[in-house]
C-alpha cells in the first residue's frame, strides 16, 4: 500500500529507548553543550539571530527536557526527577 503508516512506525519500547537516551547526560553531550553556547555568545555579540537559532539547535538540552515529559506522562516519577536532576544540572552549567 502506498500510503500505509503502519510500516513505518515504531514500539513503544523503542520509542521509549530513544527518549530516555536522548536524556543521559554524558561526556559528549557536555562538549555539544559546551559548543552551543560559545557558537550563542558570538550570535549575541553579532547580533545575529540565526546564529542563536543555530545554537539551539544543536543543544543536547532538548533531549532532558523529553526524557523528564515521558517519566511525567507515564507516571514513573523516579524516572521524571532523574531527568530533571539532569535538566537542572545542564542549565547551571549554561548559567556557569
């Protein structure tokens, strides 16, 4: 069938596993961070706002911020505080 959505469509196990792995913080994330928000500074002292968007763009932070909604939606709140202890850690480290 041409238009079939089924086959292209993905558990939930799995849509699971990629949200809680967009959520990790690890080294490399940390380094994409770190990354997004030299490229933010010059957009800001350019003046530039495609520059900014560029930077959100590429910042890990979106992964957290979806990681602690599913343990929200799904009502598995040691999940959700895990996240958001992330969160909170990704934001002091844009804040430092």
């Amino acid at each position: 069938m041409a238009f079939s959505l089924s086959e292209d469509s993905a558990s939930h196990e799995e849509i699971k596993e990629c949200l809680l792995d967009g959520g990790k913080i690890t080294g490399t994330n940390m380094c994409v961070l770190v990354c997004a928000m030299i490229i933010a500074s010059v957009g800001l002292n350019m003046s530039s706002t495609a520059v900014i968007i560029g930077a959100m763009l590429i910042s890990p932070i979106m992964g957290s911020i979806l990681a602690s909604a599913y343990g929200n939606v799904s009502a598995d709140y040691p999940l959700f505080t895990n996240h958001m202890i992330g969160f909170g850690m990704q934001i002091a480290i844009y804040i430092l």
